[in-house]
C-alpha cells in the first residue's frame, strides 16, 4: 500500500520543468539577448529587399550589441565604486 502511495505521490507531485522557447522566451529587459532577438525578429518579418542580406543585418546588429554591453559595464561600475550603490 505505501509503495503504491509513494508512485502515486510521485507522479502528482512532479517539479516543473520549463520549455526553453528559444528567441521567444523571457529574456531579462534591455540585455544584449533582448536586443539580438527582437532585431532577427524584425528582420525576418520585414520583407523588404535590404533585410534579406544576412551580412548587412549583422553589420548593423554588432554595434548595437556592443553598445549595450559596454552600457551594462558602465552600470556594473557604478555598482562597484565605493559610495555609489553597494551596500
């Protein structure tokens, strides 16, 4: 009776394990991630002729991505100096 409960016990109570969506999935706000994602996103629903060239979507994308990061250094920082954030 108890193994019986026991497997019973384990297929209710089972942890959640999430589906990664890929470029759809959540994604913390204003990350390089977000910024990769939404910009492949645009450009696959674009349909004109300049979003079909791949290396130019890529030229534009780099900086924006680099942009953020360096951003995201900056903030890190700030966080870091002594007097500012912290603790």
């Amino acid at each position: 009776m108890t193994k019986m409960f026991e497997l019973l016990t384990k297929l209710l109570y089972r942890p959640h394990t999430s589906i990664m969506l890929g470029r759809w999935g959540p994604k913390p706000p204003h990350s390089s991630k977000e910024v990769i994602s939404v910009f492949w996103a645009n450009s696959d629903h674009c349909g004109g002729l300049e979003c079909m060239d791949g290396q130019r979507n890529k030229d534009l994308l780099d900086p924006m991505v680099q942009n953020i990061k360096r951003q995201y250094d900056s903030r890190k920082t700030d966080e870091d100096a002594p007097g500012r954030g912290g603790r």
